[in-house]
C-alpha cells in the first residue's frame, strides 16, 4: 500500500495453568510469561506504532501488596521501553537481594508485574493525540478485586455516542466520551452488577463479608457480565480483559470482523490477534491454533480452566477481507497463499493490458508487503506461457529457429522501486515538499528499454493515489517506458471503514474522486444532492442504518469507467508515459480469501447497521465540507 493508513491494534493474552515454580524449574526463569509476552508483542508489531501497554494479575496476592499492574508508553521503541522497565526492575531486586531473589515465590510477591495473568497492547491510533492516557489496558480499580478491570481491543465501535448515553441513564459520569472508556465501563458496570447482585444473596446465608468475597471470586458469572455489556455494541471488535481475582477472557463481535485465535495446552491459555505470533512464541503447529467464535468469549475462570461460551448469537461471518490483502503478517500460511491467489487471478486483466508481449514487459511491485502477490502474479503469468508453449506445439513448429524463440520466452522481473525511510519531508515549506515527497522512493536505472517497454507494478491497495500522483509514476516514468501499468490485488476503494481502520473521509479515496469527476463529465452533478437530500431526510431514522445512500452513485458507473478516470487522475501532466490502473475484481477477491468476505470497503456491504450509518454521515460531511470523522 503506497498510500499508508493507519489500522487495527493488537492484543496479546496469556495465562499461566501451573505455579512459578514450575517455570522456573522447567524453563529456568520465572521470567517464562513476561518472555513470552514480549515474543507475542514483537510479532505483532506490524499493528502498533503509536504505543504498546501491558498489564498482570498477581492472583491470591496478600492483602497490602498490588495485585495489578499496569505499565504503557508512546516511545519510538514502545515495546522496548515497557519491557526495558520490567527488566531493570528484576535487576535491581537481584542485586539488592542476591539471595531471596532466587526464591521464586519471594520473587513474585516482591516484583511488580511478576503474575499469573497477563495482557499485551499494541496501539495504532485512529483518531485522537497519541498520548499515553489513550493507549490500552485502560483500567477500573476497586478495592475488591472481584470489580477490578483492565481492558484492551482492537476496535470501533460505531454507536459509540449511544453507549455514552447509556451510562448517562443509568446514572455513571464517564469522564471521557471515547469508546474505549465507554466499553470499560459499561463492562464495569455490569461487573458490579453482578458482585452486588452475589453478595446480596450470600449475605443472606448468612456469611461473613470475607467468606463472600471468595465466594463472588469462584462463582462471579462472567458470561452474563459480557452478555449484558456487549448487547448494545455495534463494531467490530476482539476486546480482552483480565478482572482483579484472576479470571480473564477475550469477545469475539458477532460477525468475526476482527480477528482473535487462541493455543491451550496444560502449561498455558495464549490469545492474540495474528495465529503466527502464537505458532513463533510456543513453537507449536498452525493446526494447533483455534478461531475465537464470531459471537463468543473464551473465558479462563481463576483456577486456569477455559470454556468457549456464546456470548451473542453468531451472525453471518464477514471476517475483514483487507486483514489478509495488507495489515496481517504474510507469514501465515492461509494469508500467504491467499495474497499469492489474489496476484495470480489479476493476470487476464494484466495480460489483456499489455497485449499479450511479455517480451516487452517488466514486472515489479511495491511495496514489500504486496511482492506474495506479485509472486502469484508471476506464477500466472508461467501459467500462461506454459499453456502458450503447449498450444503452439500442436500447432506445429515451422523452424529451429520460432523453437528457440518460443523456449526462451519467460516473463521479465526486476526490482524497480526503493523506498529510502530515511528521507522525511517535513523539513520543507508546503510549496516544495512535493518535490522532496518525489524522492521518498527510488528506482533500478538502465533495465528498462526506453520508448518499447511495459511497466506493470502490483500494489496491495490504492487508497488515495497521492503517492502514485506525486511520486511513484513520475520515477517511474523517468525510466522512460512506453506504459506503465499500477495493479491493485485490492478492488477500488470506494467507503470508509468504521471498525478499526483510519479511513472515513470519503473524498479522501481516489475511486471517490473518480465518480465525482465522471460526475461532471456526464453532466450528472445533480445525482450528488438528490443523494444528499435522501440522507438528510433518512437522519435519525432507521432507514439511515438500513440503506447505504452513496452506493446509488458508483451504481452509475462501471468498474471499468472508474478504473479508467483513476488512471487519469494519478497520471501527473508532466508524464510521458501512458498510465493504466488495473484492480482486483469482487469476484476474484473473494475467489482468493473465501472465508473472510468482509468487502465493505469495496462494495457498501456493511455487516451491521452501524456502518451505513457512517457511510451516510461522511457522505453529508463532505457535502457540507466538514473535516471530521464520521464515526
């Protein structure tokens, strides 16, 4: 993706089944969970640069002792930083109590974060400043641990305004209106809920306050906890969440749009985000690793004992399609051969483009995240030649010669485009920071036939064309091609999305501009207010969340014709070259990833009433010229 965005967080649980003791014994460290918590946390680094928090349960902790804490931070290095910390507070300890500190248990009691239960964060913000107080675990503390409560996601919640409001009724004053306070406390909420509610009918036998408070601790329903907190949430969302007495658990939202999977064996329960990060930290096999029920909560009771229970009815599973075109790691084999089936079903498209003269074409990709699809793309490309060498054999070979010349025909790869991260363009005046913006990427000189080659350069995704625009077709262009072809393994980008990802500003989006300059050229300019007025007059009813209104304009157009229009516009007037756009079709897309359908971005399909609402909103933002999120 040339056009960078941000995306989803990442979460990282695990839970220790077995006393210190038996770490230490067999791993020789009592350090075993915060080592494995790092591992988790480093693979997953692709889904948070803005910060990273971690948080522990010490469970059955003395009274007078923490048994909760917390570490987050906004470093460049974030994960570093917090695990730099755990790591110097051992040392310390070690040295000034070289003997007790060998004591496992003595260890545990005396050093901060040291537990049983852990939670990992990984912040890439979508909206707000990127300060500490918005990273996550975002904590409630009591002084009974059984309503104690650190939370950490990877989500957005669309109603998030509604849920505020909610807390409003029932007579909390949350001190921040984003989603993430508001979920922490509508769990908090229902959590003391359901403490007042045991301890009312405890007391009642009779029991003392101390013998209640174990008893909450080994009876504390957390299903119902989740059930009663999650039935208002409209998102997409895989939440993680440890209580004060031990007992911890990750919701799956209803549709699965957000990913979660989990390994349980005698030692540990681990959750995370990405199945590779599981499979590297325990070195165990995929088929180990299970998916979260869309709908469901995988709770680990205190004692360490694990049920996966409905929490909400499981919906049609629309897991998010552009998790394996771009944010997860290609390693996993699924999304590997995913991104790989995503290159090879372009090459129609490709080949038709460039008119079948794979003598005179170069193929290439950027960045390098979109070189699995760009394999795939060549291994079809093989394909056809194949097909094209086996044909003209049966035809009949007329000389030695057209042989040779047919053998020696294999499609031409090269590593065209560099990126130099180290250039930064902020150190310029707005007038001249397109040219320093030019020279962000570089390029392979002297491979490219001038005025007879093709370029075809494959992409993840083209979400708003400035990076082609401005750079990367003029350096290409430099090379001095005949044409060059920019081919998404993504369809056009055309709605926001609004469960995770930084992208609600319609006109933000190339394909968006594209309609509306196909708009004008037909006269059709019109088409924007009667979508307009339909929205208007649909706010704050509930057609407003049943209907997308703005499929209605790129139902005006074809694929092609938006296609086209997305060529011209990222085709900078200076270019000499002519430029083609190439996208991945709906068709091939879900042909590639079958079990995750998501493809709201590229559709309007949205998998809950939340999302046309957005849809909707940002559309009236941009009629009415408002910079604002519509979410």
């Amino acid at each position: 993706m040339s056009d960078a965005i941000k995306h989803e967080c990442g979460i990282a649980l695990i839970r220790l089944r077995k006393p210190i003791q038996y770490y230490v014994e067999k791993y020789g460290t009592a350090m075993y969970g915060i080592n494995k918590l790092y591992l988790l946390m480093e693979k997953q680094h692709n889904r948070g640069q803005d910060g990273a928090g971690v948080a522990s349960i010490k469970i059955d902790a003395a009274p007078g002792s923490e048994y909760i804490s917390r570490y987050r931070s906004v470093k460049n290095r974030a994960i570093n930083d917090i695990f730099g910390k755990i790591s110097d507070t051992l040392a310390k300890l070690k040295k000034r109590f070289p003997e007790k500190a060998q004591d496992p248990e003595w260890l545990k009691k005396n050093m901060p974060f040291l537990g049983d239960v852990y939670l990992g964060h990984l912040r890439y913000g979508t909206h707000g400043l990127n300060s500490i107080d918005n990273c996550h675990p975002m904590v409630r503390e009591n002084n009974w641990r059984s309503r104690s409560l650190a939370v950490a996601g990877n989500f957005n919640m669309t109603n998030a305004d509604e849920l505020f409001n909610a807390l409003l009724e029932i007579g909390q004053h949350p001190r921040h209106t984003s989603d993430t306070v508001t979920v922490l406390e509508k769990m908090g909420h229902f959590l003391d809920e359901e403490n007042q509610e045991l301890f009312e009918n405890y007391k009642k036998s009779y029991y003392t306050n101390t013998q209640i408070t174990q008893l909450i601790e080994e009876n504390l329903n957390l299903q119902r906890v989740l059930r009663r907190a999650c039935k208002d949430f409209d998102g997409g969302y895989a939440m993680a969440g440890l209580t004060g007495y031990g007992a911890s658990f990750v919701v799956r939202d209803p549709h699965g749009i957000r990913p979660a999977y989990y390994y349980i064996d005698e030692e540990v329960v681990v959750v995370a985000s990405e199945k590779p990060a599981i499979k590297t930290a325990f070195g165990i096999e995929y088929s180990e690793i299970k998916e979260i029920t869309p709908g469901h909560a995988l709770i680990v009771n205190k004692n360490g004992g694990t049920r996966e229970l409905e929490i909400l009815p499981e919906e049609n599973k629309t897991s998010c399609s552009f998790e394996r075109i771009y944010f997860s790691r290609g390693n996993d084999p699924e999304i590997y051969n995913e991104r790989k089936n995503m290159g090879k079903l372009l090459c129609e498209q490709v080949l038709k483009a460039v008119d079948y003269d794979l003598k005179n074409t170069v193929f290439s990709y950027i960045p390098n995240t979109a070189e699995t699809a760009w394999i795939g793309m060549m291994k079809g490309i093989e394909d056809h030649l194949r097909d094209y060498r086996r044909k003209a054999i049966q035809k009949g070979i007329e000389s030695e010669e057209e042989l040779e010349r047919i053998l020696a025909l294999k499609p031409r790869a090269e590593k065209l485009v560099i990126k130099d991260a180290k250039m930064r363009t902020f150190i310029t005046d707005n007038d001249n920071r397109d040219d320093l913006v030019a020279h962000v990427y570089d390029t392979t000189y002297e491979v490219i036939n001038k005025g007879v080659d093709t370029i075809v350069m494959i992409d993840d995704s083209i979400v708003r064309g400035t990076t082609l625009e401005k750079s990367i077709i003029k350096m290409l262009d430099r090379l001095g091609p005949k044409k060059i072809i920019i081919v998404s393994s993504a369809p056009q980008i055309r709605y926001p999305d609004c469960y995770g990802i930084d992208m609600s500003r319609l006109k933000e989006f190339v394909a968006f501009r594209a309609m509306l300059e196909l708009l004008e050229d037909r006269h059709l300019d019109h088409k924007l207010d009667e979508v307009y007025d339909k929205c208007r007059a649909a706010d704050g009813r509930a057609e407003f969340k049943r209907r997308n209104f703005v499929q209605e304009l790129f139902d005006l157009f074809t694929d092609e014709e938006i296609s086209a229009k997305v060529s011209e516009i990222v085709r900078a007037p200076e270019v000499n070259a002519e430029v083609e756009v190439i996208y991945q079709t709906i068709e091939n897309l879900h042909k590639a990833c079958p079990n995750h359908t998501g493809d709201w971005y590229f559709t309007g399909n949205y998998p809950t009433p939340g999302g046309n609402k957005v849809v909707n909103r940002a559309f009236m933002n941009f009629m009415e010229k408002k910079e604002v999120r519509a979410y």
